[in-house]
C-alpha cells in the first residue's frame, strides 16, 4: 500500500460521501444528478488509484470508460430532467412523486 | 261414523248451506226444509226398521268416543225434524218481511244437526261439543233481531247464563271420564253410581240447559228471538236436551242428587206457574210454563221415573210448539194489522178468535193438553210424573210435600192457560189499531192444526185416563205402571178442571168491553204489590241477577280495574323505569371501556401505520437514503460476522 493509494482513498471516501450527502440533501434535481456525478467519480478514482500497480493498466482504462458512460448519463439524466420541467414545472425533488400524472 | 250417522248429520248442516246461499231469500227456506224432510222420514224408516247401532272410533290415542242411535235418541231425532218441518214451514209466513231470511234459516239448520249430533252422540265428548253448538245456535236465534239493544242483551244473557252451568257440566264429565273412566252414554247401563260430586256437577249442567233453578231466568229472556224459534228451540227441543241428559244419566245418578233433582225440578215447576200467573206478554207466560213444565220432567228423573218424563218431554214438544205457533199467528197478525209496539202485550190484544179461528181452535186444544184436561196427551204424562212423585213421596218423612206441589203445579198451569186463553182470544178487540179481516195463510194453519192433532190422546193409548202406555214401553223398555193411587186420577182432574173454572170465573169479565178494562186495571194494580208482586217479578231472581249480581260484579271489576292500575301498572312501570336506568349505565360502560378498548387498539394501529409509512413516504431521497443505510448495515454485518 503506497501513501498514494492510502490519500487517494481518502479523498475518494471524502468525494463518495461528498456526493452522497448532496444527493440526499439537496432539494433540486440539478444538485442531485451532481451529488450522483460526484459518487459516480469517486468510484471511478478508486478504479485509477487501486490500479497504479497494475502494469496492465485495465483499472485507468476501465475508468476512461467509466467517464464516457458517465457523460452520456449525465446527458440523459439532464434530457430528462428538462422534460420533467416542462411537465411540472418544477426540478424540485420533492414535487416529483408521481410517475403517472 | 256409519252411513246412517253420516246422513243424520250433513242433511241439516248441508241444508243449513244452501239456505244461506240461496237467492233471492224468499226461497232460502227450502234447503233447511227438505233437509228436515229427509231427515224426518229416515228417521222414521230406521224406527220401523228397529235399526240400532254404536260405533266407536280413536279420537285420540287411547280415547275412544263414538256414536249410538238407539230408540230414544232415534225418537227425540224424529221429533226434532218433525217439529222442526212443522217450524220451518210456519217461518215462511212469519218472515216474510225479513229481509236476512237466508240467514234466519240458515241458523236454524245450523241449530238442527247440532241437536240431532247431541242426540246421536254417545261419548260424553261429543255430547259436550254438541251441546255447546245447540247453545251457541240459541244464542245467534236469541239475538237474531239484534238490531235492537235488548235482543242482544237477552241473548248475550241466555248464552253467559249457559256457560256458567256448562262449565259445571265440562268438569263433571272431565271427572267422569278420567277419574272412573266412563266417558260412553251407552255405558252407564252397566255402571255403578256415581260420586255425589260428579252426578251433582252434570246435573248442574243439565239444569242449565233445561232452565231449572237458579238457571231459569234466562229462558223469559230468550223469547226476544222469532216466535218459530221459540217454539223450536225454546220449547220443544233445545230446552229439553238438559232432560235428555238427566234421563241418559239417571240409571248413575248418586240418590242424594236425585233427591235434590226431585225438589229443584218440584220447586221450579211451582216457582215458574207463579210467576206466569201475572205475566202480561203472550210469550212470556208460554215460556214461564215451559219452566214449569220441565220441571215435571226433572222431578220425573228425580223420582225415578225417566220414562215418564220422556214420555212428557215427547207431548210437551208437540202442545207446546202447538201453543208457541198459535201465538206467533197471533203476532203475526198484531203485526199486520200495524200494532208493532204491543204486539206482545196481552192487554192490547182480545177477540182475536174472529180474526185467526183456525188457530184459535189449535191453541184450544194445545192449550187443553197443557193444562193437563182428560183427551190430551198432557194428562197422560203429567199423570205418569205425579203417580211416580207420589210413589216416591212413601219413603221420606215430608216426601208428600213433592206430589202436592206437583198437583198443585197442576191447578196453576190450568188457570193460567185459561187466563191467556180468555185474554187472547175472547171479548173485543182492545187494540189501539183497527182489527180487520186476515186471511190465516196455509204455512201458519197447518203447523198448529198438525201440532193439535199430535196433542190429542189416541196416539198414545184408546182410554183416555188410562195408564198403560205402549209408547213408553217401545220408546225406553217396559214401564211399571202402577196400578195403585187410583183416587189420583179423579184429583188430577179435579184440579185441573178447577183451575180451568177458577180461571174462567177469574177472567170471564174480559168477554165484555167496559168490564175488561176494569178486570185488566185490577189486576195491574194488584201483581203491583202485596205477595203477587212475588209473581209480577218472577220472584225477583232476574231483578237479583241484573241489578244486584252484576252490579256488584261489575263495581268489583272496577275494584280490580283500580288495583291493577295503581299497583300492578306501578309495579310494572317502576320495573320498566328501572330497567331503563340499568341500560342507560350499560351503555355508558359500553362507550367508555369496551369502545375505549377498541379505539384504542384501532389508534395504536393508525400510530404504527403512520409511523411505518414515514420509512417509504414518496420521496426519491428518503430511499435512496435507506438503500444506503442498507447498504451500510450490509457490510457492516459482513464485517462483524
């Protein structure tokens, strides 16, 4: 265990928990869909740092992955939220209890 | 129930039915009529024949009661339908102007298979049920008129007056049939006597019927229904099923009841010629010496002779219904001439033997009969009940007493009949409206020369102060006529042709205009006070029933009517109060503890509902929130284990 891999630790747990109380707290669907980004990233370090090691490398590369397939959620989530603004008029989470209208 | 019964009993009940359907009313007599036709000429085919029969069958289990037809019941059926032809085709005239003829003859069909059941019955069960229907016919004919208070009143009267003695007579036989275990007519032939309580109890019943002692006033009363009724019911037939059943019972009889069968009849028979020695209305008098005359009949069965009073209830029927038809013409006629108010009244009434001679020569001789004179079957009879009186009076102390009061009975009897007689038929007419010309129609001639005819004594033997009675002999077996006390003949005469002469020598002044006035004044006044006032009121019985007993029995009602409001209401009332308050208290527990207990526990599951519901409200974050608190426990629990 490198003194890299024990800080990256750290500070991806920091960005997990970061996010996850974002995404808990955070009354806008905006703030949550980041809250989710930050959680969805801090795995995605942990990916990277545990792989430094790794001479093969699959660990860097399934995190590039990892931020593609972040992106296009994060486009979909965004497409969707705009057409749940335009349905309710609200991106608060909170009026968002119905999936039927 | 054999053919013959059968046919006994449903002619009349059928002909009773076809009476009350039939229209128009003028014609509803012919289906009681023919009935009795029927009846009257079977009955006469089965006495040529000798047909005698009892049949038995299981009422209830372990019960058996039946039917008889024997000489005397077959006899008393043919005088029933025959008196009762005779009545029928009297009505048609007499109801004419009714307007509920169908009823009228409906009821008495009704009134004649429940006699002719009585008769035909042979366990005392049914002789009970029939009895009850002949009172219950009395009680519909009683109040046939019931338009007018006292009709109804005479007839509520007749019927409650029955009831009390009846119910003598139901525990008498329920006693008889359960305690000695005879409950058949036909049985007590060979039965030993009765207990003093049983024979006193039936005989209690059958002075009810018969209108004898304490029972008689009801019989002055019922002559508010028709006068035909009155012949039938009230003279002939009904009045004398209470001898019927007295002659039936006397072979049982305990010998203390007889004896006191022997002086109620003794004293009835005095009591009744009395008061109808000042009675002015036509029926009255017929009816008080119908009283009179069956208490021949029950001294005949107390003296130990009901053969002789068979004999007397058969002529009876016939001078009586005789005199009982005569008079109904003679109310007919007052009727039709317009008299409706004192149609009854022997004061408006005189001379009338220019108007209805047939008639008057039928009452003539019916009255004859009555009066007990040598030619008519009424001596016969009445000779038969006083030599037995006479015979019995050897073996008491004071028995004499009893044939005096029978001859006696004999001397009243005729003095009265020639006081009707005189005030009836003779002199002028007293009336207020015009007597004028009525032609006597055929259905009200025939039945009173009919009736005369049966009341003359070569019926019954060629001498006419004979005593040797082949009727008797055929009707109930073999009569010991006495041959001794040959002087009564000449004294029974004598007493009779006296009455008869002191009753001319009495009245003779009604043949004159001015003189009657004066006779009728005097005699007003006299019954008025003094001892025949005794007689005027029918020795107050009647006035002790109506203004004292059921006074006082009313005002005690009362009595009870308060007591019950004050007490028995209050009691029940505070028990209601009470029960009420002890509701109230349970519903108050109900709503607290039981509905608090249920409440609560309805409330305990609202709070948990509403607390579990707070862990998966509709809100994205809180699940995502528990998924990750989830997930958490999850590893941790994979840590610790």
């Amino acid at each position: 265990m490198t003194e890299l891999m024990t800080y990256g630790a750290y500070l991806s747990a920091g960005l997990f928990c970061t996010g996850l109380l974002i995404a808990v707290i955070k009354q806008n669907a905006i703030f949550v869909l980041i809250g989710l980004e930050l959680i969805l990233n801090a795995a995605n370090l942990n990916l990277v740092i545990f792989s430094t090691n790794d001479p093969s490398l699959q660990g860097q590369i399934a995190g590039i992955f990892i931020v593609v397939v972040g992106a296009c959620e994060a486009a979909t989530a965004l497409a969707i939220l705009l057409l749940v603004y335009k349905q309710y008029n609200s991106s608060n989470v909170k009026d968002l209890n119905r999936l039927k209208y | 129930m054999s053919v013959q019964v059968i046919i006994l009993l449903v002619f009349p009940l059928l002909g009773a039915f076809v009476s009350f359907f039939t229209r128009p009313a003028k014609y509803s007599f012919i289906g009681t009529a023919l009935s009795m036709l029927v009846v009257a000429i079977y009955t006469v085919c089965l006495l040529g024949t000798d047909f005698q029969e009892r049949i038995d069958f299981e009422w209830i289990p372990s019960v058996n009661v039946g039917w008889h037809l024997d000489r005397l019941a077959l006899l008393l059926i043919a005088l029933v339908a025959t008196i009762s032809l005779l009545v029928h085709i009297f009505s048609i005239t007499y109801m004419e102007k009714d307007e509920a003829r169908h009823r009228y003859f409906a009821f008495l069909g009704f009134f004649c298979f429940s006699m002719i059941g009585l008769l035909v019955a042979d366990h005392l069960i049914l002789v009970f049920v029939f009895w009850e229907l002949v009172g219950f016919s009395s009680y519909l004919l009683i109040g046939f008129w019931w338009q007018q208070e006292e009709n109804a009143f005479a007839a509520r009267y007749a019927f409650i007056t029955n009831r009390i003695a009846d119910v003598a007579l139901f525990s008498g036989i329920l006693w008889m049939i359960q305690g000695i275990g005879i409950g058949s007519l036909s049985q007590l032939q060979s039965a030993s006597e009765l207990p003093l309580v049983v024979s006193l109890l039936l005989v209690i019943g059958a002075f009810g019927k018969s209108a004898q002692g304490p029972f008689f006033t009801w019989l002055p009363r019922a002559m508010a229904g028709p006068t035909p009724v009155s012949a039938l019911i009230h003279a002939a037939t009904m009045v004398a099923a209470g001898v019927y059943l007295l002659i039936r019972l006397s072979p049982v009889l305990a010998a203390d009841v007889q004896l006191i069968v022997a002086i109620i009849g003794g004293l009835t028979a005095l009591i009744a010629a009395i008061s109808a020695l000042t009675s002015y209305d036509i029926k009255g008098v017929l009816a008080y010496s119908t009283i009179s005359q069956l208490g021949y009949m029950v001294m005949g069965v107390g003296t130990g002779a009901p053969e002789a009073s068979f004999f007397h209830l058969w002529t009876h029927a016939f001078f009586k219904a005789g005199l009982f038809l005569s008079v109904g013409a003679v109310i007919h006629y007052m009727h039709y001439i317009g008299h409706h108010k004192l149609a009854q009244d022997m004061r408006a009434m005189g001379g009338i033997r220019k108007q209805l001679p047939i008639v008057f020569y039928g009452y003539t001789i019916c009255m004859l009969a009555l009066a007990g004179l040598p030619f008519f079957t009424g001596f016969l009879s009445k000779e038969a009940i006083i030599l037995q009186t006479i015979v019995w009076a050897q073996d008491y102390q004071i028995g004499f007493l009893l044939p005096f009061v029978a001859l006696l009975t004999a001397f009243l009897t005729a003095f009265y009949m020639f006081r009707q007689w005189l005030y009836v038929f003779f002199g002028q007419y007293r009336g207020e409206h015009l007597a004028y010309h009525f032609i006597e129609e055929a259905p009200l001639k025939i039945p009173v020369i009919l009736l005369a005819v049966g009341s003359i004594f070569f019926w019954y033997t060629w001498n006419p102060i004979g005593r040797d009675f082949a009727f008797l002999g055929y009707a109930i077996g073999e009569y010991p006529m006495n041959g001794a006390y040959g002087w009564l003949t000449p004294v029974s005469i004598l007493l009779a042709v006296g009455g008869a002469a002191f009753g001319y020598y009495r009245y003779h002044g009604l043949k004159d205009q001015k003189e009657s006035v004066e006779v009728i004044r005097d005699e007003f006044d006299r019954s008025r006070k003094g001892i025949l006032s005794l007689s005027f009121n029918a020795f107050f019985v009647d006035w002790f029933y109506t203004r004292v007993l059921s006074v006082a029995f009313i005002a005690f009602c009362k009595r009870l009517f308060i007591f019950d409001k004050k007490w028995i209401d209050g009691f029940i009332n505070a028990v209601g109060v009470f029960t009420v308050l002890v509701s109230k208290a349970a519903d108050l527990i109900d709503k607290i503890l039981v509905d608090g207990i249920v409440n609560l526990l309805a409330g305990l599951q609202v709070w948990i509902g509403n607390m579990i519901r707070l862990f998966h409200a509709s809100r994205v974050q809180l699940h995502f929130f528990w998924a990750v608190i989830l997930l958490v426990l999850v590893v941790i629990g994979f840590e610790i284990f």
